[in-house]
DNA sequence: TATAGTAATGTAAACGTTTACAGGAGTGCC
DNA sequence: GGCACTCCTGTAAACGTTTACATTACTATA
C-alpha cells in the first residue's frame, strides 16, 4: 500500500504538499496539483483516514449508543444521526444497550477508546454516574429520548410526561375510567416513568382514583405486552382501555386482548406511544402519540456537533408530540 | 490527557512494559504490573485504541453495509453482526445505502479509507464493479442476503428463489390461479428477482400461464404496497392472491385491499417474505417466509472473521427458509 | 534591476501505540 | 564460580498523516 511519501516522491514534492492537495488544494498551484494528482492514480494511493485521526486528534466518527435497534422507534432516530452525520462526513459506531446499565458503560468506554469524536446516547438511568463522569471530563455527548428539561447536559427529547397526559386525557374523554397502562419498567426506562406519571396526574385531575393494580411494567416487546394485557384482563374489575407505554406493547396487547376474544375497539381501547410506521397499517389501526424519531435523532447530532465546536453552556431541546387518534380506541362499552 | 509514556516515567518502567500489562499482562511480572497498574489509576491512563490502530494496521472496526436500518429485517441482521463483532471486540460502522449503488460505492470507498478491517455488505448489484475491485485488491468482505451459491466471493444468503416457489406453490394449492406478485424492483434487488423467478416457474410448472400484467415492482414500503394492490385490483381480471416479495409490501397490501372493501382472506390471499417479528402480531396474522436475518447477521460477521484470518477459497452459506402459514391466506373464493 | 510583498513549497517534529531485537536478572546445575 | 537457560524488561524504530515554521519562488512596482 502506498503512502504519501511515496506519492511524494513520485511527483517530486514533500509530503506536505500532497497533504495540501488532498486537504486544501485551493492552496497549491494548478500545476503541482496536477502532477500531484497524476502520482496518486500511478502509485494507486490509498487515503489514511485512521491516521489523519491519528495525528489530529480527530476521527471523525460519533458513536450512537441505544437500547436495540430493533425497535422502529430508535432504527428511525438511527437514521436522522446518520443523515446528518453524513452532512459532516462522520460515520456512526452503533451500539445497543438492551437497556442494560453496564453495557451502557462499557459501550462508552470502548467508544472513547476508541476517539471518537462525541457520543449520542439513549441512556437507561440519567442519573446515574456514566453521565456524570462523562460531563466532569468535558466529554461530547447529547442525550437522546432524554427526559431532561433542564441541568447540565445536552440532550434533545420529549415531554413523555405531556405524552401520557394526552393519551389519558383522550381515553377519559371517551368515558373510560377503567385506564391500565402498560409500560416499560422504570428501572431501565425513565421515559416510561414519566409517561406513566402524565397518565397518573390526568386520572386525578378527573376524579379518578389511582389504582395501581392497574400498572404492570414489564420489558418493552410484542410479547410482553401480549402477556401483560391478560394480566390486567383477568383483574375482578379489569380495564375497558389501556395505555401501552410504546408501540411494541400495544400491537402485542391488541394480539393478547383478541386471543381473550375481546372485539376491538368495542371492547376494548388499547393506546401506543411512538406511531412507528407500521402502527396505522394494523386493524385496528392504532392511537398512538406521534414522536419525531427522525427529527430526534438529527437534531441530537446537530447538537453534538454544535457541542463539539463551541462547548457552550448546554441546550436542551424538546420536541413535540402529537395524539394520533385512530380506530383502536372508542367509547367505552355500554 | 496521560499516554504510555507518562504512565511508564511514573512507574520507572519503558513504555514496552506499560503496553505488555494492557495487552498481555502474562508476560510481565505481577509486581511489576501492579506498580504499573498503580501509575495508569494515578495519572487517570486512558488507552488510545485509535493509535493502537494506527500502529498495528489493525482497526478493530469492521463496516456494515445495507440498505435500510428502517427495515426490521436489517435491523435483525445488523444485531446478529454486531453481537458477533462483539465477541471479537470489533466495532461495527453502520452505513445506509438506501438502495443506490453509488451511495454503495461512496459508503465502501469510505468505510476503506477509515481502514475498517472487512466489510460485510447487502448489495445493490452483486454483478457490478464495486465487488469485483474489493475482490481483485483481495480486500476481505462479505455478502450479506446474497443471491450467489457460488464463485469467488464469500457470502451468505437464503435461496430466494425456492422461498418464491414455496409461497406460489402454497397459493396453488389453495386452488388459485390468478395470482399477482409485488415486487422489489429487479434493478435494485437481486433478491427480489430472483423470488419472482421462483414464483414464475412454480406457475409453469402447474400449467399457468405466466402473465406479466400481474407483476409489479416497486420500492420497498408500506405505501407501495398499499398502491400497488390497489392496481392489481383494478385489472379486468384481478388476482386472488398475492405475493409481495417482502412482509412491509404485504402489510401495506393488506390496508390497500382493505381500503378496496376486500374481506382478507376472504376475498383475497396475501403472503410477505421475510417474517419480520410483527407479521405474527397483525390481523389476519401474515403468512410469510421466515428467513434467519439474525443468524445471517451472525453468520456473515463469523465468516469476515474466518475469511480475515485465513483468506482461503470463498465459501458461500445458504440458510434455510420455511413457510409460515398463518391466515392471510386461504382457500381461493367461490 | 532591485525590492518588497505574497504565494507556494519544504523541513521536520509530533501524534500514542506496538514490537523486533537486545540485554539483564534470576535460577538450577555441575 | 561458571554456564546455560528462561524469564522479564528496555531500546528504538515504525506506522501515515498534519502542521508550525522556515524557506524559496514568483510578481509587481518603482
């Protein structure tokens, strides 16, 4: 493999120069550009990225850290990084955490090992001591999905409490008042807490009694959620609507409610969070609250770069959310 | 920031020492290693594996190409290459090509120059020049959802055409006759065609006439398959079943035909490709070919490994398929 | 033609590891 | 005490760029 000595001393010049060809040709004249460039086709030289990272300092690569990318949701965020990354020629490292805090830490630490340049991250405890750490080095980072409406990270989200607050606002508003909900645990999803507490506030603020043996959390899949609804069916008093915390968990609750054969809506008003695509191709087409995942995902790392080049005081951005409402959820039985 | 060398001055050792403690503390004395050990946690060491890179030729990244992350089924592969990768403590650089062969050709010419160690790539056209210059540069890759059972280049893949023979096969001996394809077009999918070829010649082979009316390709999406059903509907003499030559194309189908007033299945068969985890969870529950996206994913990041480490003949892996019969189709109506 | 100014190019150190090779220290044996 | 051996450690070059600074080559002007 040939390197920029050999292009070099092919075309006559220093190394110096054929680095300004490749990086600022505007600054060396025309025609040592030319024999410059003649040399690197003969020699058939290869540009070294990896040791351009080397040298300043700069890999030009971001690392993404999220919980799976299986989920449609983050796989659309995933996207918007990339896109914009993309603008900035920098590519992705992409990570899955499967919402496991210690493989979130030894995702960050490989990642800084590996230089990269800032680090997008869909954190699974934002209290915990990964961030911290990362925020007293003055490392780049944005969060993502974050909850954070204030403090001192960068991080771009949404209001999931608001969220949920509409999503219960809506069921009320059809009459019920047997609301379950559904919803990832909150050990590992902050997002589900606070969507749980805007479900929660909105019940009281309507009169209705909290009960929680109408929350299950459970781990965020179509099969849980398939699961999670029998539970909560099987209840002396059950729902007549429940709230899935995302998407996942509602296209499995609407398998489960079924296979109990509960007649949707009619018998049952079953909500999502996220309106992944698939969400209104599904009969009944789902109520959901609309995030922009990809709108997310580019402006956390827009945001980063923006971190990077001027580590002002932090921003945090967050992102509106629209109730989706769709044939899965109608007015209460009877 | 501290390298080797601060920690080497404050251990009173070389910086030949402090590199055998990180990468084979085997070898150097346990109380010299624990003097060592002590500087890196004094002078807060961080390892540069960027520069480990640089030094060994050796990234520890290897490159992902494929279409989509948006498609469940990629998303599936990507976790399969990922995990594996992770056992080898490789990093996996994510690129889109969103089909187009010159972002293919950007991404590789990229991904290169960033000295990724192998690239594992879904391509866009197994027969153009990009694999073929990666082949004679003797550039370790791997294909991923290949087509080819055989010649110089490794690979793994799933025999798309007996997956197409299966479903057609399963529609005529639910009695149909007339039955329609929708397809990935053949320019940007190999794959796609080669499933129709299968579809074409399980036809023949029952003494149906081939009628290329009943063919459309289109991209892969939820809205083109819901548009796409909708002109085979409107043929003067429309199919009963269809085959979409992937699960997105079927469950955008199945919403078009039902916006047409069809009962599914009832009145109209329709079978996907891919079995994508939702396909079970969707009413009628999609009929589909399960192929392993996950242990391809897996698979294909075994197969760089082994083809890094010994670069000997190709080998090419066909995985199996099976159809899934649920009931998105049915006996043909009247 | 000399000169000042600018534009283009060259020199060489730096980036943080790894590793081939050399050298030294310890051990067991005669 | 000398020797051979093994085990551990050190020396220094190498990896392929970038870049601050120095130098040289042009150009315009008087």
């Amino acid at each position: 493999m040939s390197t920029i000595f050999d292009v070099a001393k092919l075309a006559g010049v220093s190394t110096a120069t054929v680095s300004r060809v490749i990086n600022s040709p505007e600054m060396v004249r025309t025609q040592t550009r030319e024999k410059v460039t003649r040399a690197m086709k003969i020699c058939n030289y290869k540009y070294n990225s990896l040791a351009r990272g080397f040298a300043t300092k700069q890999s030009n690569t971001i690392g993404l850290i999220i919980p799976t990318i299986n989920n449609p949701v983050f796989a659309e965020s995933t996207r918007g990084v990339q896109d914009y990354a993309d603008v900035r020629k920098t590519q992705v490292i992409l990570g899955n955490t499967y919402y496991q805090y210690d493989q979130e830490k030894t995702l960050v630490d490989t990642l800084r090992e590996k230089q990269v340049d800032g680090l997008i991250i869909t954190t699974t405890n934002p209290r915990g001591n990964i961030l911290k750490t990362l925020a007293d080095e003055n490392y780049p980072f944005v969060l993502l999905y974050s909850t954070i409406k204030t403090g001192p990270f960068w991080a771009v989200g949404i209001d999931n409490y608001r969220g949920g607050y509409k999503v219960t606002d809506h069921f009320i508003s059809l009459g019920h008042r047997r609301i379950g909900m559904v919803a990832g645990n909150f050990s590992i999803s902050d997002r589900s807490f606070h969507r749980w507490h805007g479900y929660r506030q909105c019940l009281l603020d309507h009169g209705i009694a909290y009960d929680k043996n109408l929350l299950i959390q459970t781990d965020y899949s179509l099969t849980e959620g398939q699961g999670s609804v029998k539970t909560l069916l099987s209840l002396a008093d059950p729902p007549t609507a429940i709230f899935c915390s995302n998407d996942y968990l509602a296209l499995g609750a609407m398998k489960g409610a079924r296979e109990r054969g509960l007649k949707l809506p009619k018998d049952l008003s079953i909500a999502g969070f996220d309106d992944i695509e698939i969400a209104s191709y599904v009969i009944p087409a789902l109520t959901t609250i609309r995030q922009p995942a990809y709108e997310m995902g580019k402006l956390g790392a827009e945001l980063l770069f923006q971190r990077m080049e001027n580590p002002a005081r932090p921003i945090q951005r967050m992102l509106g959310t629209e109730l989706i409402v769709r044939d899965s959820t109608a007015r209460v039985p009877g």
